[in-house]
C-alpha cells in the first residue's frame, strides 16, 4: 500500500506556496505550506524519516562540512525569486522561474529511498516535477547527449563557498539524457508537504533516487544540454572515488569502505546495518540503462 500525504503529513496546511515565498519565511521553523501533490506509483511503500531527520543531517558543503551546519547556517540563502537558465543544445533556451518549471498543479508525490555514498540512507517524501518534462519545455536538439547542472554560485548566501575544501566552486553535476528522461528523475521543490528547506537545496533540487546522493545536485542555476560528458565537482575532486555515474552498487565499494550495507538514519543504535540493494531498489526501472556496461569501470 503506498504512503499518502493524510498519512505522512498530519499538520494543518493553512498556509499556501506562494504566500509564504512572498513572506521570505523558507525556514524549517514555519508551519506548512499547503503543497499537495498527485500520488506516484513509483513512490515507496517504505516509513518515510522524519521531517526533523530530514532537515538536520544534510550534506551540503555550500554551508559547511558537519552534517548539522545546513540547518545551522542556510539561513542566509534567499530562494526567492528564484529562475534556472536552460541553454546549450535546446530549441528554446532562457531564463525560467521555479514556479514556471514546478508550477504546484504539476507536483508529484514521490516517496524515494535516498542512498549517501557514505553508507547512510533515508526514505524522503519528496514533491516534485519529472525532469523529463522540463527538458522538454525547453525542447532537447537531436545532437544532445547529456544534461550538465549548475549550483548558485555566491558566498554571501553560501558561506561555505569563502572556504574551497578543495572544491572548485560552483557545485556542478551531470547525467546522460536518458537518465535525465527516465521517469524516476524529478526536480523536487518541496518535501513533507512543505516548500523545500534551504539545507535541503531551495528552491529546486535534483532528485536520481538510483544514484548516490551527490549526484542529486541542490539550489539548481543552470542546466545546459551538451554533446560532451561534463565534469562533475566530486569526479573533478577524487576521480578514483567517485565516477561520473555513482549508481548505487553494493558490489562496488568505495576505496575507503564497503557499500554492501547501509545505516538508515533514525533506526537507533540497535538498528543495526540493512543490505544496500542494486541501483538502491530501482532496477527494475533504470537497469537496461545500462546493458552491457561494466559497473565496476563505469562507477
């Protein structure tokens, strides 16, 4: 039986999207937003994690590397107003707001594993559009082949960014049209029926629930289409640790530690450790992707 919204967000919706975007109010601390969305069946019948697991253990360097400085410190971030330039290989490149590319009418409710290389994982409530829908707003070229991504580049709002980490700002990330097209991959604006939190990557976010978390780039500027693979921030960094596919692989451990098994946040110290499962339980929908490939090369 899938999770619906009754059952994973009781609160009281009063409030609507652009009401509180208005108000400049894209805190945790505000009650909810009043995003609803049509139910996916793509969505996991998995208990989601809390919305307060949810917004306080985040990686997002952009504001610092602990996984508590995003709620500490994204305050700073103004999500609003907000656009994405969509260029490259497209019939139709510009400037769109969030609300052009995510209008509330077109939200999805996507209940999604997510999966950290760092061998952590959470279930998300996530409301979004498929990126596949987007792309074709701006209509892809017949000489496209990947789709590039761009993090908002400005210290002043990402504080994290005066400090490089050995990261070459802004963040950038990149996937294979077909990937960018398959059904699972949305852009994602809200969570928990909320508008999305700013550690969380407001106000529009990727969202591969096969790929390790990193792929799943925050607080989108750009998205250009390319005939050349792009080069990704953590490939760029550590290329032996992190490919440019990060498919969720328990056969492929990372060099430091083994990705056969996971901690799923939340779950207390008697938890213990689950079995990571192949593309994180997705493949049924994303594995002929990759036919014929050899995983452990293209990691």
């Amino acid at each position: 039986m899938k999770l619906k919204w009754s059952e994973v967000t009781p609160e009281p919706v009063y409030l609507t999207r652009r009401a509180l975007i208005a108000a400049g109010m894209a805190s945790i601390a505000a009650p909810a937003f009043g995003l609803t969305g049509k139910s996916s069946a793509l969505s996991t019948d998995e208990k989601p994690n809390s919305f307060e697991e949810i917004t306080n253990y985040n990686n997002f360097y952009e504001f610092g590397t602990d996984k508590t400085d995003p709620a500490r410190y994204s305050a700073t971030l103004k999500p609003a107003p907000w656009s994405v330039k969509i260029d490259g290989l497209v019939d139709h490149p510009g400037n769109y707001a969030v609300e052009d590319l995510a209008p509330d009418s077109a939200l999805e409710e996507r209940i999604y594993r997510l999966r950290c290389v760092e061998a952590w994982s959470m279930v998300i409530p996530w409301l979004g559009v498929p990126l596949a829908a987007v792309l074709q707003k701006a209509a892809p070229q017949a000489g496209a082949k990947y789709v590039a991504f761009q993090t908002l580049e400005d210290p002043k709002q990402m504080p994290g960014q005066a400090y490089s980490s050995g990261i070459d700002w802004p963040y950038r990330e990149g996937l294979r049209l077909d990937e960018a097209m398959n059904p699972l991959t949305i852009l994602a604006t809200g969570l928990y029926g909320k508008v999305l939190p700013n550690q969380n990557g407001a106000p529009i976010r990727l969202v591969v629930p096969w790929k390790y978390g990193f792929k799943s780039i925050k607080s989108i500027v750009g998205i250009t289409l390319t005939d050349k693979q792009p080069q990704t921030t953590w490939q760029m960094l550590q290329a032996n640790e992190y490919g440019f596919y990060a498919n969720v692989n328990p056969q492929v451990d990372h060099p430091r530690w083994s990705q056969a098994t996971e901690r799923r946040i939340g779950a207390g110290l008697l938890g213990g450790r689950q079995e990571t499962l192949m593309f994180n339980g997705y493949g049924d929908q994303v594995a002929q992707m990759y036919s014929g490939m050899d995983l452990a090369k293209n990691y």
